[in-house]
C-alpha cells in the first residue's frame, strides 16, 4: 500500500474503532475489513459533492451493511461532509448525527437508512433503475444530463436475506450495468463461520442472475480493488459484483472470529489493533493532517463535477427549455401546475365497479400529467390494475418505459420502489395484493422510517377476495399496517374516495399505502356526500343521522362504508338514528384537533366499527362500551359475497349490532 | 405416452379442469401442464398410505405452487383419499374439503398448507431437516424407523419469492439429500412471458446453493421424468432440483399464455382441450375406470409400506424399548411426564435478568427433558439466547445436532419451523430480533393459519434495545403481531413470567410468539405475586389497589409492568390507589369469561395502559376514556435507558399521566 492510502485507510479504520470504544457499543469489524475497499471507491471513483449531498446526478453509495455504520461517518468526516468530529464523537447517543445504523435525512450523505439487512441492496436497485429510466427520458444526443453509477457494499448477511435474491435477479433481468456492489466476503456471521450456515457460492449464484462476477483475493490490496471497479464500470450491460475476500476486524486480535462482529474491541485490543496497523494509540480520533488534506480534495472534486454539470444543463435547457423545466421539477419534487384537474370525479352511474379499478382509472388520468409516476406489481398487474396504458414496460429495451415488471417479488418490489424515491425525479409506486403486504412489510416500515415519498397499492382487501381462501384473505393487515408510524394507511370506500386517495397520496411527500377492493362497490354521489373535504381529515361525518342528533354513530372503511349506509337505512325504519363516518385514513383523523374528532366520534354516543378486518384496535375509536362488527378468525374459501355474508357482512348483521349495542 | 398413464395423467388433468370449470374461478395453467410430473412422482415414487395421511414415515409432498391445488385435489382422489368427487365438485365453495389453496387440517393429505409463494418450498426444507434429524437420533443399525423423501413441486413464483433463495442456500448448506423438488418451468407467469421478469438461470443459481440440478426437456416425457426422480433419490448428498420445461394451460387454445394462469378456461375452451387431449366431452369429472383402478393401486402399497414399518418399528422397539417408547412419544406430541417440573422458579436474588436470558435459561433447563425441542436462531443465536447447551449445531455431520443454524433468514427460518412442525416428531422453535419478525411475518401468519406447534422467539422487544436505533428498535412489532388470529402472543414481565411462556408455549399445541428484553429486569417473587395462575389468564392483578378498590387501574405488559409497579407505590404517597395489572397474552385474556376480564380491568375505574409500542389498540382495553403511555413515533438511537426515558418510559411520566386521567 502507498504510505498516503495506508494512512488514509487506517485512519477510516480507527475512526471507526474509536467511535465504538467511545459509545462502548457498535461494529468495529467491518470498518477494519472494509475501509481498503470504501477507500478505493470513494478515493478513485465515487463522483460526488460533500457540499452538496443532494447534487441530482451524484453517484448513489449504500452500505447495505448498516452495522458498519461508523465507517460510512468516517468517511462522509474525512471527504468534508458537515459531520464533524464532535458527532463521531457523540456516535450512537441521544440526537446526534451518528445514530447506530445510518439514517437517511438524519446524516448528510447518508443515501438510504440500512440496518435490516438486504434492503439496501435492493434499494440500490431502485436508484439504478431510476437513473435509467431518467437519463433515458431526459438524455438528448450530447445533453447527458442524467448519468450516474450506483454503489454499495453488501455484507453476507445482505447476501443471506432473500431479498437480495429478490433484488439481484430482478438487476440481472433488467441489465443494470450502473450497478457496482462490492461484497465484504470476511467469512463470519454472529454465530460463527459462515460456513454453517452460507456455504452456497455467491459467485455462481450472480452468474446465474446474469451479473458479471468479479474477485479480489486480498481486500487489503487496493490496486486490485482499483482495477476490478474500473472492470465493473467497463461492463455496460450487467449489474457487478465484486467479491473482495476481506477479514473482519483485520489487524484486531478478535481478526476472523464471531466477536468482532458486534462488540466494541474493548480498550485492551483497541490499543493492541492501533499497535498492530502502527497508528498511535493517543488521541482518540486521530486525523494525520496528510490524510485530511487529501481526502478533503473530494470536496473541489465535487464542486466542480457539479459545475460541469450545471453547465451541461444550462445548454441542455438552452436547446431543450421544455425538458429541462420538466427535469428541474421532477428533480424539485414539484407536481406539475394544474394537476389536480386530473383527478377524476366519478358519478353513481360510473358504478358500481371495484376500488382497485377505480385506481386504475385515477392512475391513468394522472399519469399523462404527473410523468414523475413511475411503478408497477410484483406479477400481479392485470389484477392491481396499475398498468400506466401506452407505456412500455420498463427493460433493457425500453428505459424509457414507465411500467416495472418486479416479478413476484415483494418485498425487494417495495424496497426498490423506496430506493426509486430516493433517488428523485419519480413518485414510485409499488402494487400486489394487500395480503402480501406481509412480505413487503419490512421494506414499508423503512419507507416510513425514511419518511419516503413512496406509494404502495394493495388490492384484494379483504376477505371480499373470495374463493382464492383464507391464505388470500386478510385479516390483521389493514390495521397492523396502521400500528407503522409515519405511514399513512389509505381504504377508501369507494371510486371517488380512491380519487382521493390517490390526490393524497401524490400530495403527501410521504409514504402511503391504499388497500382496494376487489370486488364492485356503489359509487357515492359527490353532489350529497361530502368525500372531497372529508377525505383530507381522515374520518369525516358521510351521513349524518337524521335531525342531526345520533343515538348512534357507525363508523365504518372501504367496502364496508355501504354497509353501515344500508344499515342507517334499515336502523330509520326502526326509528333509531344513526350517522355513518367514513374513516378512510386513521392517521389523518388523529393530525385534526381534538375538537373535530369529539364532533365526528361523540364520547355520549354508542359507537358502533364495521369494517371486514381485526376488530382489534377498533376500541381506539369505539371504546370499551362500542362495538365492533369484526373479524377474530381467517377467512375461508367460497364466491366472495357468500363469505361476506357467513362472517356477519351484512346489513341485517349491522343492523342487530347497533341494536344490541343500543340496548345496553 | 402408454395410454393407461396418458389416461391417468389426462384424468388429473381433467378433474382439474373440470373443478375450475364448475367454481368458475380457479387455476387450470399449472395442472394441464405439470399433471405428467406429478403422476409420475405419485404414481412411481410416492411412499404414502392414502387410508391413514398421517402415517409418520411416509414421503412428504408438498405442492408449493398452492395456486394448482385443483391438480392436488385430483391426486387425492385418484390414490384413494378420503377426498370424494362431491368435494371435488365444490371446488372452492363454502365448507369445502377443496377451498382454493391447500390447507393443512382440511384436506387429508395436504401436508402444508400453500398459496403464499415460495413458503411451501421452505416448509419441505423444514420437514427435511426434520427427518434427518429423526432419523440420526433414532435410527439404530438395521433399524431405519425414519426414513423418507420431501417432494415437492415449484413454480416460477415460488422461485422468484426470496424465501426460495434463503431456504435453498439453507438446503445447500445442510445437505439436505432426501429433498427432491421439480420445477414446473412454463416460462409463464401472471404479467406474461418469464422473461419479463426473470431471466435468470435458474440451474446455475441453484447449482450455486450446492444443490444437483437435473433437466427434462420436455414435460409430458413420464420416462424422462421417471429417470430424473431417480438420478435424485441416488444423489444423497445434496438436494435435487429437477427443471422439468411445461407448458402451462397444456393442449387447450390458452396454452402458453398468462390467460391460462388464473381463470376458468371456459365452456369453450375446456372443450377444445378436452377434444384436442381426446377426452370426452361428457360428462364433466369423467374417471375412466382403468385410471380409478390403476392409482387406487396407491392404497394397497400405502397399507402394505405402513404394515412393513409397522413390524419395524416392532422389532426395534423389542431392542431398543426407551428409543421406541421416546420415538412414539415425539409422535404423538406427547410431552414426557413430569416435564413441568423441569420449568424453573426464579427468585428476586436471581435478578435483574433480561428475560431473553430467562429463556435461555428455561429452554436449557427444558431441553434435557424435552428431546422434541428443537430449533436456533437466524444468526443471532448469541443474542437471542436461544442455544441448547451440550448439543451439536444441526450439519451434514451433526444430524443428531438441535442447534439449528438458520443464517441471516428469518422467512424461510420461520416456514422451515413450520415444516419441522408440520413434520412432527418435533417443536421446533425460531429466534430472532423482534423487529426482523417483520421479515417471518408471512410465515408466522401462515403457522397460525395451520394452527402447527411453532414456537416463534423474539427478543430485543422494545426501544430498550437502544443504541442500534430506530431501525432495529420495534414500536408496532407487539401490536401487529396480536392482529393475527389464532396466535399467542406472549410478553413476559420478568424472568418467572417468562418461564410461564415457555409452559404455555410447550402445552399450546398451537403456534407462539415470545417477546422478550434485551436489557435487564427485577424477578418478581412468586410468593407475593401470582404468576403462575395469573399468566394462564392472559392478564392478571398483579398487585392490588391498596384496600382492594383502586382509584386507577394501570395495566401493563413487559419490561413496563415494573414502572407500572413503581407508579403504584409513588401514586401511594399521594394517596392515589393503583391497580397493577400485568397483561402477557391477549388472547388468552380474550378466551376468560366476561366476568373475569370485568373483574381485572373493571369499566367504571379509569385505565392507563403502559406498553413500550405502539399507543394503537389500547383503546381496547381501556376506552377512549382512558390513557396511554406508549408510541406513536419511531425511536432513537441512545443508550436503551435514555431512550426509554426520553420517550417517556419513566415512572414519573405513568404517574403524571395516571394523575392527568384521575383529574379528566
């Protein structure tokens, strides 16, 4: 090693070490292994700007292995990041900039918010998608606006996770050649060797994607590192994968064992690592000013990539003013004027027909305008409805096209649709059936987490899916998805409420997910039924008992909102008075004040929840002494308005329980 | 073709057909195509007894791809299930023995139960390991009590899914050779061509996990496929994978297209298929006698094969009395007697504790006791404490081992301990962090729907996990797991409540989850708190109102229950008397009668509920009267006490709160 990259390496190293001895808790093992290769990357080839960690067309870098997240605030530190030593110094405590794993939107630069593991790596899929797709919408001969590379260091753990299957043989189908990940090949997990656990050959397997598969035998020989990059970047047409035998906690006494992993070295084999790689022992934090001076040089590196490229813009905009406007605002996040007047209305007589194909139809008014859309299914398109007509699927073929064709494959599905976020210039969205939410789940919580602005359809809501059964039904995910923080849980009630939702959804500036029907409902007249204001407060008064004064109020979501107005109905003939809320959107309902949701949900007014999901959590809403028309079983197999019916979706079942619940 | 197997394999066919016909809604692309291969392997290879499906040694076959369980359902009858042509013709109706995906417990002789995509191929990785597990700890020379196959079919689905990535390189790894799976490769999935989607290649993928990957080129040849079974069943060593090229939707006008997927053929169309296959036309569920004749032959071998082993196992158990004895215990499920003894008593001087140590130490002083308890952790075996002391890690060379090595793979851990319990003989249990049950969340969901005796242990439960931050801290983790019907969901408070949940969980017969700490808490002495009898109940008084009428009743799960505790003692000196209430399992709160729960949480005494999750749900128990010390935002990344008492976890903050519900 040259005695400058050696001493910018060790100081990557023990940057990381000393974060962790300092908060007595962390990753030391990967920084020691990795940091050669991170050096390399960042060193030689990461086009960048730590001025301005949001310059669009930087090169996108995850370390999918958040754990070694000490390494990645070592890096962003010495490349000139606002992240001072202070916040290495304050690495895992009480609102600094160094929490335990990396936070997107806490930390500059931090590109992704890692930590469970493999979904960095599919989300850096989502960027590399989205870089081609934009750089093919907005690249004209000699205007390469758009063009940037997406890295990551991947760990095998990441490799472990199906996700990572997922994401890599989706990468390998679209032939992402921007894509460059290194693997931290160090041989040891938590529980020891890999070898009891991981003995496949990672190689193969990416061969057997379709990515080119490259080796560096010595993770500490940064000209080979060197070398392999370049041969990844040559490589066009297929994502990479370097795999860079590499030994964690390298030059520690814990080196290639289990312990290295996740504990702090401890004071004693601290200060014997330091012996070892020949760094001083004191101070703590130490930053030889070469290596400063030289890694600091990313900083005039990057204010003058990013010059070139406001310049290549100015004359893309010179010569094309229409798409730079367009490429400006997708990169703004900004909607495009008048969108809002795409938002269909519907009419009764547009009905009855099923959410799901009301969104279909909300998504392809939306999308001729909004050409920020960009999404697709996890194989369930036809179904979803979610196809944008006219476009191409996105491929090799057609980058340009704004269909994504995920496969059945959820769960990075959705961690790409985060990961396209990220990355800009798109609102994505991701679409299966809402039972397979289950899968998708810990990438939705990492959208939420991330406050990213990523949609997530899910059709075939409820156990209204019918004869596929029980394995098809769900039953706890409309409210478990609501126990998520930050997430903004939509189930309109019908096509006009879906419109709603989807104006909300590309309003928000946050993650949304939608559960849809499959089965037809009635479409509510807008002229009486007041779904525009009341969508926004999240649970709105749709009929107010008549004379205004409730003996009961029906609080009801989605398909069962023309249950509990049946019942209304069915309750006047029996003199009892009764409101309907919809309550399309709980989060939004709890944001309204305390006064509107005492005037919408009155304490001194049984209440009664009909909604064909878990009854619990409805007490939220209801109270003890309300009640709910629920579900604390699995659905079955049969014609879906049958199964309905046999698991009390009816409006006599309504109606006996606003009885009961009256006469207590 | 010989024509008695073309008139079986055209009977499956058609009953298939003709299923999907009469519900007007099912799936007849997979039969038409795959019926060859399955015949084939049942009619050739399949070691069952279709008069008694729960024959312990016979072959499992599993038909991962549960979407084609019209072809299933033909098997069955054909091979003499008690699984009538009546059924048959109620093909996804309501009370069925035939609804739309197999399901485990309503149709003799579905092994799993199958539809969500890619679990089906894990559960047979569960069962294998089962049976190599079985056989190594009861196997004597000359005496091979256990000993059988795993089967399974595969589709495009299942192969994209990430599970099928994390269960094969799991299968690769352990060397599973009695797994052998055929891959229905029809090149068709839902959206279109394959190669939308999933260009990988498979064989190079799977050859990468380790497995021996066999072809068939084409689908309808029975020898071919004949001589592929068998090449797998020589290979002992490895798993087999057998890509057998179909063609979904097989001789009718929507062959090779995705509309053969997932809708009736139609009358038109299944008469085409039905003329251009040769069959007659009418009537519908024609079973050519020589077919019936020929695969009821299935009984007699199933009765004869159960006979021989039968006499086996009699002759083994004439030499080895306690093996057989033990052997048939781990059958039946049968806990050896006197095991609750094994259960341990914690003092107060055995404390502080984190009750994930607890476990660990009840699962040690249990599994000397109860050989059937099996398991590990997905990588974090040193963290979830979830290691059996003295015992090897399950390998190629250990199968005696119980130490299960899931890697970094919590879905297909969680589906492989559905399968180890589907298998029986075994309860088998999984670990990881709380917060990664989102990524088993498919799998808990499905063991639930089964009803199998999973024990699912989750430790790092709350916020109090601390410096790794948000991403690894669960705030909605309890909740939504209490969302899904038919599961327990325990949290013990302390080391004595936790050894309760092992009890619990080892009686249940019913799948489990266990939330456990990280960080340390005080053990309660049983002989002031009734712990014991209370846990049973699901929530208990735990200590009651001085006087025994309480001004507030503050009810809590976990590590909150000790400031529930401290809030009582401080709400004291203000004169204030607290009801504590520890609430460890919902839903066997929810199986106590009225009075019981009236009499723990009473309605007309104001509630507060502490829960270091989410605030959601609560409301349940206390009203909306009530009060709530909980989340409704994400944590941070802090030393776990900090973060715990930023966040309000302090009892200070419960009594404040409890002082602001007495003044409402």
């Amino acid at each position: 090693m040259d005695t400058l990259d050696e001493l910018c390496v060790n100081t990557l190293r023990f940057l990381a070490v000393d974060q962790v001895e300092q908060a007595k808790s962390g990753h030391p093992g990967l920084p020691l292994g990795a940091a050669p290769m991170a050096y390399v990357l960042w060193d030689r080839f990461l086009r960048h700007n730590p001025d301005n960690p949001k310059w669009f067309n930087r090169d996108r870098f995850i370390l999918s292995a958040g754990h070694g997240s000490a390494l990645l605030y070592a890096l962003l530190h010495m490349t000139g990041y606002d992240l001072g030593l202070d916040e290495l110094k304050r690495f895992r405590q009480w609102g600094s900039k160094t929490p335990g794993h990396p936070e997107h939107g806490v930390t500059p630069g931090v590109e992704a918010t890692t930590g469970p593991l493999g979904q960095g790596f599919a989300m850096g899929v989502g960027m590399a998608v989205a870089e081609a797709h934009l750089a093919a919408v907005y690249n004209r001969p000699g205007h390469d606006v758009v063009g940037h590379h997406t890295y990551a260091i991947v760990s095998d753990g990441d490799l472990m996770e199906g996700i990572s299957h997922e994401a890599a043989s989706l990468a390998g189908t679209l032939g992402l050649g921007k894509l460059v990940y290194l693997y931290d090949d160090n041989h040891i997990s938590i529980e020891g060797d890999t070898k009891i656990a991981f003995t496949e050959d990672v190689g193969t397997r990416f061969k057997g994607y379709g990515w080119q598969v490259l080796h560096v035998d010595d993770g500490n020989d940064l000209q080979a590192v060197e070398k392999a990059i370049e041969e990844a970047r040559r490589e066009t047409a297929r994502p990479s994968l370097i795999i860079v035998r590499t030994h964690i906690g390298y030059g520690s006494p814990k080196q290639d064992s289990a312990s290295a992993h996740g504990e702090p070295l401890g004071p004693d084999a601290a200060r014997a690592t330091k012996q070892a790689l020949g760094w001083p022992i004191e101070p703590a934090f130490h930053v030889p000013e070469e290596a400063r001076t030289h890694m600091a040089k990313a900083r005039e590196r990057g204010a003058k990539l990013e010059e070139e490229w406001n310049k290549g813009l100015e004359a893309y905009a010179a010569e094309f003013a229409d798409d730079a406007a367009a490429l400006k605002d997708a990169i703004a996040g900004r909607l495009p004027e008048g969108w809002e007047s795409a938002v269909p209305v519907f009419t009764p007589a547009d009905g009855p027909q099923a959410t799901r194909n009301s969104s279909g139809s909300v998504l392809n008014a939306l999308a001729p305008k909004v050409t920020m859309l960009m999404g697709g299914s996890a194989d369930l398109a036809p179904s979803t409805k979610t196809l944008i007509k006219g476009s191409e699927g996105f491929s090799k073929e057609h980058r340009e096209g704004r269909n994504m064709h995920f496969g059945v494959r959820e769960l990075a599905m959705t961690a790409a649709v985060n990961g396209m976020a990220l990355h800009g210039g798109l609102i994505p969205y991701g679409a299966t059936f809402l039972i397979f939410s289950d899968y998708a789940r810990p990438a939705i919580r990492l959208g939420a987490l991330m406050g990213v602005h990523s949609i997530y359809v899910f059709t075939h809501d409820s156990i209204g899916v019918g004869e596929d059964g029980p394995t098809h039904q769900p039953i706890s995910q409309v409210m478990s998805l609501r126990t998520i923080p930050d997430l903004l849980v939509f189930r309109p009630a019908d096509a006009n409420e879906t419109a709603e939702a989807w104006r909300a959804a590309l309003a928000a500036g946050r993650p949304v997910a939608m559960a849809l029907t499959r089965q037809k409902l009635p479409v509510m007249d807008t002229k009486i039924y007041p779904v525009r204001e009341g969508f926004a407060r999240g649970a709105y008064i749709l009929a107010e008992a008549e004379g205004g004064s409730p003996d009961i109020v029906i609080v009801a979501t989605g398909s069962e909102v023309h249950l509990a107005l049946g019942a209304r109905d069915a309750l006047s003939q029996s003199g009892v008075k009764a409101r309907v809320v919809s309550a399309p959107c709980w989060e939004l309902l709890l944001e309204q004040t305390p006064e509107y949701r005492a005037e919408v949900l009155p304490a001194d007014v049984p209440k009664l929840a009909v909604e064909a999901g878990c009854t619990l959590g409805w007490g939220d809403l209801v109270g003890t002494d309300g009640g709910v028309v629920g579900l604390a079983r699995f659905g079955a197999s049969a014609p879906g308005k049958e199964v309905m019916a046999k698991l009390g979706f009816t409006v006599e079942n309504v109606v006996a329980h606003a009885m009961a619940l009256l006469k207590k």
